[in-house]
C-alpha cells in the first residue's frame, strides 16, 4: 500500500461534483501524488475518455503520463503488465463494459497470478478502471455488468463506487493498493448527481461495505448502479409503512458481509438486488453466506432480484431488463409473505 | 564493435541481404517463381540466412553482421551450449524417473539461446516462455529453479528483478506485451538513448512460431511499433507448435512480417551460435540506443519432442530429424574449435566432466526438493491478504490440524 499516495491535505476544500468530476478530481490528485501513476487507454488524451474522466489529464501531465493506447484491449493491460513489473502504478480505462473480454486473458491469466506464480516477488499495483452498467440507451456491448466474472477470479480485487464521494476516495485508495483492483464505474451516474465533496475528510477503507440507510424490517444488499434504486424503494416503501435497511457493498472482492450479517439478524429478511444475470451471480454467493452465518434468524430465504438470464436487451426494453424499485418491492414483497 | 541495423527502409528498395532467396537449381516453375517473388520463400527452399558458421564448421561472413569473436568468447559458447544441452537431456531423464511431471526439452535450440541470452547485457531484462532453459542460463537463474516448476514445488519463485528474467510464461505470447510495457518504462526511467552503455537498456521477448499467430505477440508489435519501444521480439521457428507446421502459421516467413508492423525484421540461422549472438546484439544495441523494435527469426528445429507428452513421430518425418542432426548448433562449434586449435581433447573433456558434475547436482538437487507446506497454496494471492482469505488459511490449517491431533 502506498502511504504517499494516501496522504490528505489540511486544507478543506468542498465542491458540488458529479461522480465523473470526482473520478476525474481523484486521478488527478494520485497523479500529482506520485508520478509513477500512469493513466492508459484509448481517447484518455486530448479527449479525456468517452465519459471525460480523464479531462485534462494529459494537458496537464503529459503524453507520457496519460497514454493514448492503440486499439487493442489484451495489450492496453498487457503493457500495463509490464509497466506495473518496471515499478509503475498503471491506471487503465476499458472504454466499455462489453471491450474487457479481450483482455479478459491477460487479467484473469496474467494480472491476477503473477505474485501468487512469483510466490510473492512481484506485485501488480494496477487499476483496471471499467464502466459498467445500463440505462443510458446504449447499443450493444455497452451495458454490461461483467463484476461476477472478475470476482471469481483470485489474486483480483473488485470495487465499485455508487456516489461522487466514493468515487473520489476509492479511485485514489484502489492506486494506492498494491493489488489489481478492478475498479467498476456505473456509467449511467456518471452526471447523474451533484454532491458535496470534503477533500479533507476521512474516507471509509476501500474494502468495506457501509450501511446507507438504516430500518428495522428487512435488509437491501446492492451495490454500484442499485444503490441509488434500493434507496428509493426504501423511501416508497417507508411511506407505507416499512422499513429497509439498505447496505453498499462497494467492495465485491473481498466481500465485507460483517455490516450485512449484522443487519440480517435484526431484520430476519434479505433482498439482494443487482443489474448483472441472476444465475451464479454476486447474489447467489451473498444468500448462500447470509444463509450459513444468519440461518436462525431469518424469517424468508433470501430473495435476489437482478437482470434476466439473457444478453443485455436491446435499449428499447432494458428497462424491463433492469431492476426498478417496484421489482426490488415486489422482492421485499414476497418476503414478507413467507 | 557497435553494429545497427538499418531501419524498416531496408525492406524498399534495393537488394536487401536478408530477404534474399536462396537460388533455386534453376528448374523452378513459373509460378513458383512468382510465388517466392511476392511471399518469399518457400520452407523447401530455405531463404538466406544471416550465418556466420556453417553446419560444416566454416566461418562465413555478413556484410551487416559479422563480428570478430575471441577464443575465449568462442569456447565460452561452446561450454554454455554442452552445459545446457545435459540440463535439458538430465530433466528428460528425471521426467522419465517420475521425478518431473513434465519437461518442455530445447534439443537443437541451445545455439539460438546462447547466442541470445550471451548478447544480453546485465541490465536488459528477459520475458521467456516455458522453454528458455538456455537464456535462464545466462542470466544466472539456479537450473533447479526451472526444474522446480516442472516438478510442481512453484510456479517459478526466482527474483525476476534480480535475474532481470521475467516469470515462464505458459500462455503462449502472453509475455510479449509485458514486454513491451516492461520497455515503455525503461523509456520512463529513461535508461533507454542515454548514450551510456552502461546505463542504456532493452528487452527481449522470447516465443515460438505458433505463438506468432495469437493476437497478443501482434499487439505487442504494435505497441512496440508505436511507442518505439526498446524490445527485441526472439522468435524460435523451431518448425513445430507441437504437431502444427509452420505452414499452418504462416503463408510468408515470419520475419518478413516485421515490415507490416514499421520495424526491421532478420531471419537468423538459429543452429549458428556466432550468428544468434551477432544478430541478437545488434538488435539489442538498436534497441538501446532508442531506435525500436526488431523481429529476429532464428530459424532452428526443435529436435526433441514439444515435451515430454508429446510423439512427434505421430506427425514429424524422420527424415526431417536426420537432416537437421546434420546442422547440430554444438557439432560445428566444435569442428570450428578444433580446426582452427582453439581446443584440445583435453579441455573437451574437462567440459564434458563439468557437464557430468551439473547432471549430479541437478539429479541430487531435483530429488531432495522438499515438497511445498500444503499451506503454501493460501501464500501471495494478494499483497494485502483479505479476511476471507484470512479465515480459509486458518480454517484449513485447524482442518489439518485435527487430524494430526486428533490421533493423539
Ligand atoms: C493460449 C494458449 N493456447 C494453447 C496452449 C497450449 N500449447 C502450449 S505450447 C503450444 C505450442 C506452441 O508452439 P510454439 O509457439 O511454436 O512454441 P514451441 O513450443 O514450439 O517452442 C500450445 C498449443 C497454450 N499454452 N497457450
């Protein structure tokens, strides 16, 4: 772990940013931080990335430091395999969800293994930055939430922010880290909210999940782009009466479930929500733990809701795709009716 | 001597010393002809090689890579060759005696690793596949080490750092890119151009044949290509990606690919050790001195089988073997050696016993390899091991614990 890299400034400065503005705030303050941090990919340059996370970052660190990468998705993490072997901190950009799989063999076959294949004599502090996600009514390859596929992999570390606030932390923690993080960016909150930024305050730790909203009858476990959707459900649901707890995640791999065991078994229920495929997804594994550690005190098995065991749909119907709040009640719903 | 070799210009126009084709007896057919004008040659007809030694033991020279060699240089070729070739039929034979699951052989590829790994300097970093036992060599990585991996006790627990040798890397062409990232940060640290020999670096990337075909080694080039990166991509066409020919790889010579990438590529005779280090230097020094990548084709047979799975009489001609017996990389150095009295009998032997010496370490070595604690497995996944991780490694550890306990 780097420590420079996590050094805070006294000053407190506090701004209305989106989350693109944060991540764009955070990659620039690990870049001033240590310039061994390098930022790669295709457009991060002159355009600043698709989604303009990385704006005005290589104006002002230059070519050298924020790298216009040729079309080639195995190479961009391969050569970032060497740059992170040569002592560099390479930062990533997976211009989409859907453009990873080519890579998918150097993350999972190289990034993953080689300190555990080196027992131990090298380290891959590399990020992996990908947005991920639907509802921006994007054509296909665009929407996709490939989380369960990273997560399954030892030797990564997958994160994903779901406000301004933590994406600013967690970007800088994840380049911090001495380990491959696979950094997941819900692209469709990319400008969605402004919030208040305190670039003085302590962040939570990168690998921890953290209750949003705190209720007695039953426990939402989501992450990324549901948060905002469990968040809402709770409101509808409290004006009827209910209260839900609702628990991000942020952290994928490693799980931190201490918050949600802890909610489990006061409220005795658990929805767990997620735009990725039901089958064998981040939900499985989570009902399955909560079922071992909280077996006694629940009163419904744990329900999932997610997207369809299909490709992601054409745009059109992918918000039938999506989990909204009325499935995620439904869920709750149907707990209650056990 | 410095040497360079000329930029991907060479391959305009102008007779190019390296593409030219060998003459053919004079009967080739029409469209033959034309076929040779436009792909090169053909595997028949085996293209000119840049050689400096022939099988025959004579001395050749190349307009843009000879060089003098010392005697000294010469029998420490010589050496390193027969040492690495009993290295190679020693782990043979322990996989035969059960002691190794496996072994990946280089019979016939010592020259083209000497030469290679012998032209590196200390400060140029090597990324191999699972077969450079003879580049290991020259950096100094313990044999044992490599046979560690065969044998299952790591996956290859040297100090890459130290060594300036990168991991063996089983998925085929995976390294390359690493290599290439590995250079833009010598570029970085600005070890590269410098003028200072002693400072400026490179990289080297070793594949096979077949790997040129996975997408990777082709990105590789390209970012080589595009960010001007200091590396040395080393193809071994040693003929074979275990049963699939050449042929089923590529329609032109490999090397000739270079040029489609914006970098000079040579074909090498892979069997010649004089010429694998001449050629390898000076792609090297290009390298170094900042002016990019070079595609060295040495161009070899790989007379072993791919490993010691395999039955290449399943798909390889005997005839085939036979012949490249004759253009054995250690049988001309010797007749070289000898011709000009560069060696006698007695230091041949005295090679030979250290060659017997190394058989013994390596059999001992290889047997007395303790097992890994079986809790190693729960070792280095992360540089900051997580909880979950935590907990398995104890609750496995308690698991074994109970039985031992538990008997008592
Ligand atoms: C991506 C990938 N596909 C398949 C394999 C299985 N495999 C191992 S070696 C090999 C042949 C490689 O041939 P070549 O690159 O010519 O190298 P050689 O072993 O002949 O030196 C194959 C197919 C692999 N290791 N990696």
């Amino acid at each position: 772990m780097s420590e420079q890299l996590l050094e805070r400034p006294a000053e407190r400065v506090v701004e209305r940013v989106t989350l693109a503005k944060a991540l764009n705030a955070g990659l620039r303050r690990a870049m001033e931080a240590d310039d061994k941090v390098l930022v790669m990919g295709e457009d991060v340059g002159k355009l600043g990335g698709v989604f303009r996370i990385t704006d005005g970052l290589q104006k002002d660190f230059g070519e050298d430091r924020v790298i216009d990468s040729p079309l080639a998705e195995s190479g961009i993490v391969g050569t970032a395999v060497g740059l992170a072997l040569r002592g560099y901190r390479p930062v990533v950009e997976i211009q989409f969800d859907g453009f990873v799989y080519p890579a998918y063999d150097q993350i999972v076959c190289q990034v993953a293994k080689m300190r555990y294949r080196s027992g131990g004599n090298l380290t891959m502090p590399m990020v992996i930055r990908i947005p991920y996600g639907g509802g921006i009514g994007a054509v296909e390859h665009h929407s996709e939430s490939p989380e369960a596929q990273f997560a399954h992999t030892p030797g990564l570390k997958v994160v994903t922010c779901s406000n301004p606030v933590d994406g600013y932390w967690m970007i800088q923690q994840a380049i911090a880290s001495d380990d491959p993080v696979i950094f997941l960016e819900p692209k469709r909150q990319y400008h969605a909210d402004k919030v208040d930024l305190d670039t003085s305050a302590t962040p939570d730790p990168l690998f921890a999940s953290r209750v949003v909203r705190s209720g007695s009858d039953a426990t939402l476990v989501t992450y990324g782009p549901q948060v905002k959707v469990a968040l809402a459900a709770a409101e509808a649901a409290a004006a009827e009466g209910r209260s839900l707890e609702v628990i991000d995640l942020r952290t994928l791999s490693p799980l931190d479930l201490g918050p949600v065991y802890d909610s489990v078994r006061r409220t005795g229920r658990a929805v767990v929500t997620h735009e990725a495929h039901v089958n064998l997804g981040m939900g499985a594994e989570i009902a399955a733990r909560i079922s071992e550690e909280c077996f006694y005190s629940l009163e419904a098995p744990v329900l999932r809701v997610g997207g369809y065991d299909t490709p992601y749909p054409a745009s059109r119907i992918e918000e039938e795709f999506l989990p909204d709040l009325d499935r995620v009640l439904d869920a709750v719903d149907r707990s209650f009716d056990h | 001597m410095s040497q360079q070799l000329t930029g991907p210009d060479l391959a305009g126009e102008g007779p190019d010393p390296r593409t030219t084709t060998a003459s053919s007896d004079g009967s080739t057919s029409g469209s033959t002809q034309a076929f040779e004008e436009v792909f090169g040659p053909t595997r028949d007809n085996e293209p000119e090689l840049v050689q400096l030694l022939t099988p025959e033991g004579e001395r050749q020279h190349h307009p843009l890579f000879d060089q003098d060699f010392s005697a000294d240089m010469l029998r420490g070729f010589y050496r390193d060759m027969v040492l690495v070739r009993r290295l190679d039929t020693e782990a043979t034979a322990l996989q035969r005696h059960g002691e190794l699951g496996l072994w990946a052989q280089l019979l016939g590829q010592e020259a083209a690793q000497i030469g290679a790994g012998r032209a590196l300097r200390a400060q140029d970093h090597v990324f191999p596949t699972y077969r450079e036992h003879g580049v290991a060599w020259c950096k100094g990585v313990d044999p044992l080490r490599l046979l560690a991996i065969f044998r299952g006790v790591d996956q290859g627990a040297w100090d890459p750092e130290a060594h300036h040798f990168g991991l063996y890397t089983i998925v085929i062409g995976a390294q390359t890119l690493h290599a290439v990232g590995y250079g833009m940060g010598m570029q970085r640290d600005g070890v590269v151009g410098t003028g200072d020999p002693d400072r400026d670096a490179a990289v080297i990337a070793h594949f096979g044949d077949g790997a040129s075909s996975q997408g990777d080694v082709n990105e590789a080039f390209i970012f080589a290509a595009s960010y001007n990166a200091p590396v040395v991509f080393f193809c071994q066409n040693n003929q074979w990606a275990i049963s699939e020919p050449i042929e089923r790889q590529s329609r032109i010579p490999l090397y000739q690919r270079a040029n489609g990438f914006g970098f000079p590529g040579v074909r090498v005779d892979g069997n010649d050790v004089l010429a694998t280090y001449a050629v390898t230097q000076a792609a090297l020094q290009r390298a170094r001195e900042g002016q990019g990548p070079t595609f060295v084709e040495a161009y070899t047979y790989r007379m072993g089988a791919h490993t010691t799975t395999d039955d290449p009489t399943r798909y390889r001609l005997n005839d085939d073997v036979e012949r490249w017996k004759l253009r054995d990389p250690i049988k001309r150095l010797e007749v070289y050696l000898r011709r000009n009295g560069l060696v006698d009998d007695a230091w041949l032997a005295e090679v030979g016993e250290e060659a017997n010496e190394l058989g013994r370490t390596l059999r001992e070595g290889c047997k007395s390899m303790p097992d890994p604690k079986p809790d190693a497995m729960f070792a280095h996944v992360y540089a900051e091991e997580t909880e979950e991780l935590r907990a398995q490694r104890e609750g496995f550890a308690a698991y074994h614990a109970s039985f031992e306990g538990g008997a008592a």
